[in-house]
C-alpha cells in the first residue's frame, strides 16, 4: 500500500470519531460549543469557606443592647413556662381523687383456706399432702387447715398427746415436711387442735382448765416447728374461760411489722350473726369461722347477717359446712348449686373456707367416712378404648367445676372490690338475695344468685341511696345461654333461673 493510501485511511478513521462525537440529538453542535461525551467544569480560583466567629467576634456581640435583652427574655419565658407546669402538676393533683388507703390485710385475708382432715382420704399418706402441693396452689388459696391430727382416745382426756401424730395420718417429720414445702410455694399452713376430735364434747366432759394449759404448749410446740396458726373448736365455750388469754399470748404475741403474723382461729356454731360479731370483739380471736350460712337457708335471713356483719369481714370466715369439714356437695346436692355457692363463698365479705374435694365438687360421703379424693379428672380416655359414659361425663363436670372455682379464686385475688372492698345490700327474697362491693376507683362487682328451684326475677331498683348504672357486664356465669360472660345487661332487673347464678361488673365513674 502507498503512502498516499495510508494517509487517506487515517483521515477516515478520525473523521469516524469526530462524527462518533456529535450529538445524539438536534441537528446543531451542543451548547457551548461542546461536543457529545465531554464535561467541562469551572473551578472557583478563590473557594470561601465558614469557619464562625472568633472568641473575640463572639464576646462583642454577646455584650451588646440587643442580645442582652434577648437572653432576658428567653430566661424569663423559661422560668415562666416551668412554674406554670408546677402549677398545673399541683392543680391536678390537688383536684384528682385521692385513692382510698388499703386496709390492713393478713395473709388469711388474702384468698381462700382450704381444710384436710383425712390424710387417707386426701392423699393416702402425708406425703402425699407433700406430693400434690403444687396442684393446690393451682386453686389460690393462702392456707391449708390440717387436722386434727395428734394421738387421743374417745373421750379419754389423759390419752391426748397434741405432740405426737395418729400413726394412721402420718408422722411429724412428715408433717413438718408439708409445712415446709408449702412455705416455699407461699401457703400458710394452720394446725388443727380440737382436743376431743374422735370423742362427743369437743373439750372433754372435764376441767377445761387442765386442757387448756394442753393446747397452750401444743400451740407454743408446733408453732416452733413452722406451723403459722392454731385453729380450736367451740370459741364461744373456751374464750370465756381464765386460760384463754394465755392461748392468745402464745399465738400472738411479739408480732411486729416485718414478722409474719400467725393466725388464732376459731369455730363456732348456732350463733346468730350478733352473737358473732360481738364474739369478735371480747374473744381478741383474729379469725371466727361460723355455720351461718348453712344454718340460715333464706335468702333474707342471710342478707341480714351479711349486714350485720360487713364491717368484720377481715376477722370472718365463710363456709358451707366447713364448720364440720363436711364437703360443699352436702348442701349443694347439684352442679348448679355447687358453682352457685362457690361464686357467693368467694364474693362475699370475708375469707371462704373450703374443705378437700370441694373445687371438684366431690360427692360427700357417709358420716363416718370420709370421700375418697379424685385426682385423675384431666386424664381423658384412651382413643379407641370403650368409656364409660357415665364416668366420662361425672370426669368433665369435675374438670368444668375446678375451672370456675379457678377463676372465681383468681379474680378474688386481683380485684379488690371482691378482696376488701364495701358492701351494699341489693335485693334479697326466701330463696335468693345481691349484693354490690366496690373499692375507692376500682371495677365494682354485683353477685346475684337464686337457689331456689323456680326462676326469680331480681329486681335492682330497690337498692335505695347507691347510684347505679343503666347497665353492666357479665363477667361470670352458670347460665351461658341467658346471660352470656361480657355479654352486657340492663340493670333494672335480671331473671335468674333455678339454681343459676351471675357476677356483674361496670366501671368506676368519677
């Protein structure tokens, strides 16, 4: 190839580039006379940065008329704006509510007790009390009520020994066990001493002076060994006698505020509720245990001994037969019943008192035995395997019966209308009666119950002076398909049917 050749192929190519360097658009060069692909930026020869004001600069204008006068300003609108926050912090505090002080509560106050007078019958031995702590503390309850267990013959005063257990209950290393894993779970746990338990006369036909002086050092020698409280039968009969005040003495004295108080417990039984309250007041005792509502079947009758006997609540306990440890099945001969009495136990002013197998509505034995306890009730029957319907069905009652008692025992615990809280009498006829508790600001609670074996209308318009809503929610109930739970319900009146029972509640209005 020639010279001229390769000359005029260069030409070529570097035409190529520059058409390869013209716009993309436009028929025109760009603006400014560049072409497509190249950038060209100025740089500022003199580029000034800020770098503030110098100390000096700073103090000049700090000290001149204008800022001067402005940092006056912005530390009086300061001042102002923070006393004007005090002020309304202490307008608002001044004009809220003011909550009601708590009262005094002792750990018997605080949930349910729950009796054991047969070892057997609980739980075969006294290890077994050990053994099924955990499903107890399932139920709430601040107590146990164990005995009587301690060696004595019928009617035999110089055969009782209160240090030494009957071998066919247990023995007292065992017992000491079960007051000891119980502390650990946080349940209180009360000896019974009912001196002649086996016998007629529950202090023997002799000197109650001499059994007295007894039970004195049994209270002094178990309650060493842990146990946090003595229970004695027949309060009315022994509070009046010289040696009482020696039994008080040693169950109650050197209490101070960071000790852990321990309980005197009595019972008593065919008092009238007067009788019972002035018990209250001359026996010193800390807590009275009464038949009342089981000797008293009316509704009116036992309005009225609530009413008699509200202001005691802390020192009253309530059962249904527990006064003779007899199981709640013996008076509420229904699943009905037994939710509707278990609901009424754990509303009313006062500690309830249970005995063994009531959460499940174990059936009451003979007089002279005891009903042998039910554990197996979540076991459900094997799939494939033939049931039996009868036991199937009697299983899930229980299991339905130990859900309410639940969640009756754990919302006594949580709401302290229902724990402490002021009673008003609402309604009450033969066979049916309600009742409001409330507290300071807290949700207040209606129990309304009918026993009876008709339907009842309770009509809550008579309850004269207590301002009450239009209408309140259902928070439990025995009859789900009239009265729902948080169902809401006109307060005028309710129907309850036979054996059926219902809790309202409705907010606290300032």
């Amino acid at each position: 190839m020639s010279k001229d050749t390769e000359i005029d192929m260069k030409e070529v190519e570097l035409n190529d580039l520059d058409l390869e360097k013209q716009p993309i658009t436009g028929d025109g060069p760009a603006a400014g006379g560049e072409k497509n692909g190249s950038v060209k930026q100025k740089v500022p020869e003199d580029e000034v940065t800020f770098t503030g004001l110098s100390k000096e600069e700073l103090m000049k204008v700090a000290g001149t008329p204008g800022w001067v006068r402005t940092r006056w300003v912005l530390l009086v609108l300061f001042w102002l704006g923070w006393v004007g926050m005090l002020a309304g912090a202490i307008v608002i505090i001044v004009q809220a509510p003011r909550c009601k002080p708590i009262p005094e509560m002792n750990w018997w106050n605080e949930g349910p007790l729950y009796q054991i007078s047969d070892v057997k019958a609980f739980a075969d031995e006294m290890k077994g009390i050990e053994n099924k702590l955990d499903t107890i503390n399932q139920l709430k309850v601040k107590g146990l009520v164990l005995g009587p267990f301690h060696t004595v013959q019928a009617d035999q005063p110089d055969t009782l020994n209160f240090e030494e257990l009957n071998p066919v209950q247990g023995s007292k290393k065992a017992l000491v066990d079960v007051v000891d894993k119980a502390h650990k779970k946080g349940i209180s746990v009360v000896l019974d001493l009912t001196p002649n338990y086996l016998g007629t006369a529950r202090w023997f036909s002799t000197n109650v002076a001499d059994v007295m002086e007894k039970v004195k050092a049994a209270a002094e020698y178990w309650l060493s060994l842990g146990v946090d409280g003595i229970k004695v039968p027949d309060l009315a009969f022994v509070a009046g006698s010289a040696e009482w005040s020696k039994l008080q003495d040693a169950v109650q004295a050197n209490r101070t505020n960071d000790s852990k108080k321990r309980v005197l417990m009595g019972v008593v039984e065919n008092m009238s509720a007067t009788e019972v309250s002035q018990l209250v007041n001359t026996s010193g005792v800390d807590l009275i245990l009464s038949n009342l509502l089981s000797s008293e079947s009316g509704g009116m009758e036992r309005i009225q001994a609530l009413d008699t006997l509200n202001l005691k609540q802390r020192s009253l306990g309530w059962g249904l037969g527990a006064t003779q440890q007899d199981q709640l099945s013996k008076w509420a001969v229904t699943p009905a019943l037994i939710r509707l009495y278990q609901l009424l136990l754990f509303t009313m002013p006062g500690t309830p008192v249970f005995t063994y197998g009531d959460e499940i509505g174990l059936r009451a034995g003979n007089d002279s035995e005891s009903p042998k306890m039910v554990w197996d009730i979540e076991e459900k029957p094997d799939e494939g395997a033939a049931v039996n319907e009868t036991a199937e069905a009697e299983r899930q009652e229980r299991t339905s019966i130990r859900k309410w008692f639940i969640s009756l025992s754990d919302l006594r615990g949580k709401e302290r209308s229902l724990l402490h809280g002021d009673y008003y009498t609402l309604y009450s006829s033969a066979s049916s009666l309600s009742f409001l508790r409330l507290w300071d600001q807290s949700e207040r609670y209606i129990t309304a119950v009918n026993w009876g074996t008709e339907a009842h209308e309770i009509n809550f318009t008579s309850a004269k002076g207590l301002e009450l809503p239009e209408t309140a929610k259902v928070k439990l109930s025995t009859d789900e398909e009239n009265l729902k739970s948080d169902s809401t319900v006109s307060l005028d009146k309710i129907k309850l049917g036979p054996g059926q029972a219902v809790l309202l509640q409705f907010p606290y209005k300032g």
